[in-house]
C-alpha cells in the first residue's frame, strides 16, 4: 500500500498542486475513498471556503476512516458559530473517549463559558491522575462556580505532582500572595521553586517544616520533600545542618517509599555540595538507590554519587560503577558521566586506566560509551602508550568492537578509517542503524501521514509526526523518508520545510525498523541550498562536504534559526563577527537571514579560520564554535599532556569543554557521510583532509 502512495505522491509533486480543484483529485479519491474529504476539506478551509470545508468535514466524520474522521471531528469543533462548536464538541467526547479528545472538547467549553457543562463531565475525574490540563480546566471551572471543594482539590493537584506550565496558570488565575493558610504558604512554596526563586523559597522553608513536620497540621509528600531540597541546595548555605533535617524525614518515614527516597537523595546532594565527608555523602546516596521506587530515580542517585566519588578519585568512581552497575535501568542516561573521563586520563597521562574504564563499561554502560573507550583504547595502543604483546592485532580488535555497536557515528567513522576498510565495507558499517525491535507498524497513522503529502498539505506533516512520535512512538523508515524527501521538495529556502524533512528522518534512523538506505541516507544529510554552496566552496577554496557539514550541525538547515546567544541563520554568525566579513567583503549593507548571504559570510570565515590555524579544518571547527584564541590555548595544552602524541583525534578529547568536543565528532562525522554519499571520496581522504594529518 505504502508503495502505491510513494508513486502518487511523486506524481502528485510533479504536477504541482496550486492549481489543483476538487475534481483534480479524482484519482486520489479512489485511492482515499470518504478520507479524501478529510485533506480536500483543509485545502477548502485554507483558501477561505469554510462552507465547503464544514459540509466535506461532516461527511468525513460520518463515513470515513479512523484517523480522517476523528481529525475531521477534531476540526469541526474549531469553527463555526459558538452553538455550532459545542455541538461538535458533544459529538467528539461522545465518539472519542481519549484524553486528547477530551481536552478538545474542555477547551471549547471554557472558551465559551460553560463552567457547569465542564464540572459535569470532569466529575468523575482524580486530578492527581489525569493531564496536566485537564486538571487546570476542572479546577478552575470549580473557582469560577466559587465551589467550595476548590481548595482541596487544587491543594492535593499543587502537592501530588510535579509543578507544569498548567499548574502555574492556575495558580497566577486564581491564589494570592497574601493568603496566610496553611495550604496557600504551600503552594507559594512550590511556586517560588518552581519560578527558581530560591531565596525566597528558602525564607519559606521554617513554616513549611512546622506545618508538615513539627505540627503536623498537613501531611508531607514527595513533591513538597523534592521542592524544599531544591530551596535548600541553591537558596541556604547551611547544607548539613539542612541535610540533617533530610536524613529525619527518611529515618521517621515508614510508608511512603518516594518521600524516603526523595530525603535521602537531597540529604546527599546537601552532603556532597557542602563538601563534606565523602563516607557520609557516600551513605546517603546508598540509601537512596537502596529505597528507589523506580530505575529511572535509582540512575539519578547512582549520577550523582558517581559525580561525587569522581571528585575523590578515578580508581573510587569506577569501584562505585563496578559495584553498583547490575541495577542500572537507563545506561545512556551515565554517557555525560563517562563523557568526562577521557579529558581527565588523558590529562594525568593515566593511558592504561583506559583498559580499566573500558573493561568496565562494556556490556553496562551505553554503546556511546563504550564505543567511545573502544576506540581510544585501541589509540593509545596504536601509539604505544598502552604496553601490548599483539599492539596490532588489539587495535584492529578494539576498531572493529567499535563498528559493531550502536555508538556515535565519529568513532565508527574513524575505526573504520584506521582499518582501512574498502568502500563497501565503509558503506555496510557505517550505513548500520540501530534497528527499534518493538517497532510495531500502524498502517492507519502512516496512511494519514501519506495522505498530506499526496493532496499537497506539507503545513499539516511535521505537526502531525509529532504529535505521534513525542509520546515515544515511530513512523517505519519507509514513510518517513516519504515524508522527508515530500518535506524536502516542497521547501522554498525561507520555510522550515528542509529542517522538518531533516529531524522525520533522523528519528527514524534512530529508531526505525530497518536500516537506512543509500537514498534514505540523502536526506539525512541532503545538499539543500546547493547553488549558494557550490558558489561559495569555490570563492573561498573549500571542499563542498565540509561547508554542507558545517551547515548541518550549525542549523539543520534551518535559514530563520537565532540561538540563544544570537547566532544567526543556516552558518550560525554572531553580528559582530557578521560586520567583519562584510567590511572584509566590502559589503555595506547585508542581511544574515538571507541564506545566499549567510552561507557566503559562513564560507568566508571558515577559510579565514583554516588558513589562521595552519590550514586545519578541524581546528577551524573548533574555533569557528569556541574562537581562535582559546584553541590555541587548547593545542599548546595538548602538547603538554600528550607530548608527541598529537594527533587530532586525541587532541580532540582533551578539549575541555564538551560541547566543543561533540561538536566536532558531529562535524567529522558529517563531512565524512558527504564525502561519501555524493563526491566518492574515500573514507581515508576525507579523515585526512578534515584533520590535516
């Protein structure tokens, strides 16, 4: 079936779509049958033709398929007259008794005012259980009627979970500062933490252990515990004397085991920050994971007693991991735990604790991980800092441990450079996806998907993926590279189109249920705004695959992006490096938002940096991320730590920031899968070329 939608979606690109009427779709509707009035419908909404639209809506929601009829009823409850809408909103709660549906409906409700329609229907339901928003509606439909159940069950809603968007809007709606309850002085606790108010959090903190724990007045929960140890990490410096009050709470708390694991987790974390004897930090972290309701809070004490004990010794953070790492639940949530031993080994010459990190890991850390160790591991023995009787034999052996895991794509690339692999070796280890073995395929969804993209709706797809995607499921590799190269097709250079079309297929590389292939793989790293690179490489001498690289990790393509630090565009320029480009191109008047102009400045100052940086594009990576400066700092470090031993892949790891550091695995990653995909540059030439060794 999906086969048969791929053929007309590229018919249907082909011919375009602008000038297409409903009779147009003729060979569509066959296809679609009643669903076509669904996509038909948008198209009739989105051209101002809302009669139209509201009667192919209501057929649709009569006749049609699941996901057709159920987003058709989702729309008619978005427009029409208010009368209309909350009838809609009848028929969708009724036919759909999902969480989301409902949260459709409640909204139209309170939108138009219907308080006691939505104390009704939200009767039956526990706000400590239900969405976030759900509850926010119930509760404050319950203010607006002045229910005098209000304060209890917005009490137990502020004390039961933890803080959401929702809960604050409740909250800005309808609590004063001023109340002086017991209740209130919680939940303005919670606020101040929520806000990182801490100070004030903190000022709080005396009344909230006399009402829960000295005079009992209310009970204590796990979210009050959580919050008044955020207030006491960053709002006192009176860290034991509050740990000790921490260590109580557990100690005196015999049937609920989140509050006792929430106690002895901020008891060591107040421990651990004030410094204080490692044994004692030590325990209580013990204890925490000992108590832990759950893997996922058993891996966060496990984090942080691993940080602690790293700040005692290496040798005591690899004991803790050895002892403790059977019980570990989510080993990729250590790979920032493990991201810092590299600079550390490698900067007190400990070359042969690598073996040691290594032997640890493997098979309990996450192949990030462990592929990362494999690698270095098999470098060190390469430059004989590592003592081998086979040093050729263990490399090659550590190399090709690396390209049998799921690990970062920088370390394959580089293993598989080193082995001298051939092209269609290069090709089979590093086109290897993670393969999701519950991938269970919903041929209704991706139908739905497919059908945006054959009656011209690319607006409607990204929503629509994630939506299905953010609540942890996956579209088949298939109709995501369907979607992608739609997405991609369909982008003007100004949209966001190239950079959807980028992140639908990078899930499902991470996460599908099959490989990528050779054209799957083009549009993961795509040549979008190829006539704008092509002219700039050859303005400024550089190779294609690197600029397109430099895009990529930059921007994902995405022309209109501004970070938080105010980089701009698809090459990430701040304006005042912006300014100096265009005075050294003699440019009086430019915009960065502009890709021809933004992929032109980038070009120019990465040759700029190459050519400064003995004319090393890897340098040029770092500098162009951190500036020149410091990473003439960092490589006249390196020759300290390393001596001879500078090669630009070991180099890389004793870079002090990680941010840099992964920056420029993805940059030699990238560049590598372009030299590949589209200029047949050997795997070797391009690691050579990027390094400049």
């Amino acid at each position: 079936m999906l086969k048969l939608l791929i053929s007309f979606v590229l018919f249907a690109f082909a011919v375009g779509f602008s000038g297409c009427n409903e009779s147009g779709f003729d060979s569509l509707r066959r296809l679609y049958g009643e669903d076509a009035n669904y996509y038909i419908a948008l198209r009739k909404k989105s051209d101002g033709d809302e009669k139209a639209a509201r009667q192919l809506f209501l057929r649709c929601a009569k006749k049609g398929s699941y996901y057709a009829a159920r987003r058709s009823a989702e729309e008619l409850a978005r427009f029409g007259s208010v009368q209309e809408r909350l009838s809609a909103c009848e028929k969708l709660s009724a036919n759909y008794t999902d969480e989301d549906a409902f949260l459709i409906a409640l909204h139209e409700y309170e939108n138009a005012g219907e308080y006691s329609k939505i104390l009704v229907l939200t009767e039956p339901i526990d706000v400590t259980s239900c969405g976030s928003e759900i509850a926010r509606i119930k509760l404050s439909a319950l203010f607006k009627r002045s229910s005098q159940r209000f304060e209890d069950e917005a009490y137990k809603w502020y004390t039961s979970r933890s803080m959401t968007p929702s809960m604050y809007r409740l909250y800005q709606e309808t609590v004063t500062e001023g109340f002086q309850s017991a209740k209130s002085k919680i939940i303005n606790f919670r606020i101040d933490v929520y806000n990182a108010n801490y100070n004030s959090a903190y000022e709080r903190f005396s009344d909230i252990v006399d009402i829960t724990i000295k005079n009992k007045a209310l009970p204590l929960t796990a979210q009050i515990v959580s919050d008044m140890g955020k207030a006491c990490l960053y709002g006192s410096s009176s860290r034991i004397k509050n740990a000790k009050i921490f260590s109580d709470i557990a100690a005196n708390e015999k049937n609920d085991a989140d509050i006792v694991y929430n106690a002895y987790f901020y008891a060591g974390r107040l421990y651990d920050k004030a410094d204080s004897d490692y044994a004692v930090t030590a325990d209580r972290f013990a204890r925490a994971m000992d108590s832990a309701p759950s893997g996922a809070q058993y891996d966060n004490a496990l984090w942080y007693l691993l940080n602690g004990s790293l700040r005692v010794s290496i040798d005591t953070a690899i004991d803790v991991f050895k002892t403790r790492r059977a019980k570990i639940e989510d080993t990729s949530y250590f790979d920032d735990f493990f991201e810092l031993f590299a600079p550390l080994l490698l900067s007190q010459s400990r070359w042969n604790d690598f073996k040691k990190v290594y032997d640890a890991v493997d098979g309990y850390a996450s192949d990030v991980s462990v592929g990362r160790f494999a690698y270095l591991y098999g470098r060190l023995v390469q430059e004989g800092l590592v003592a081998s009787e086979a040093p050729k034999t263990e490399a090659e052996n550590a190399f090709r441990r690396v390209l049998s895991l799921d690990c970062d794509l920088y370390y394959k690339v580089l293993a598989a450079a080193k082995l001298d692999l051939d092209v269609e070796e290069v090709k089979a280890a590093l086109y290897r996806t993670k393969i999701n073995k519950n991938f269970i395929k919903d041929e209704a969804v991706e139908r739905l998907l497919a059908g945006y993209a054959l009656f011209g709706l690319p607006e409607k797809i990204y929503p629509e993926w994630l939506s299905f995607t953010s609540g942890g499921k996956t579209i088949s590799v298939e109709c995501a590279a369907v979607l992608s190269d739609f997405l991609n097709k369909a982008a003007s250079g100004t949209d966001e189109y190239y950079t959807q079309s980028l992140r639908i297929i990078a899930k499902a590389a991470a996460y599908g249920d099959e490989a990528l292939g050779e054209d799957a793989y083009r549009l993961l790293y795509p040549r979008n705004y190829a006539k704008e690179v092509s002219s700039s490489c050859e303005a400024f001498g550089i190779d294609e695959a690197i600029l397109y690289a430099l895009i990529r990790t930059e921007s994902f393509f995405s022309n209109n992006v501004i970070s938080a630090a105010g980089a701009r565009g698809l090459t990430q320029l701040m304006d005042l490096t912006a300014d100096e480009i265009a005075m050294r191109l003699k440019r009086s008047d430019y915009d960065l938002l502009d890709p021809a102009t933004n992929i032109e400045f980038g070009a120019y100052y990465l040759a700029y940096l190459t050519k400064r940086l003995g004319g090393s594009p890897l340098t040029a990576f770092f500098a162009y991320n951190a500036g020149i400066g410091r990473v003439r700092r960092w490589i006249n470090n390196s020759h300290l730590e390393l001596g001879r031993h500078t090669a630009s892949d070991l180099f890389l790891e004793t870079i002090p920031y990680s941010e840099t550091r992964d920056y420029g695995r993805k940059l030699i990653a990238a560049s590598a899968m372009y030299g590949i995909l589209y200029y047949d540059t050997p795997l070797q030439t391009v690691v050579k070329k990027i390094t400049n060794r």
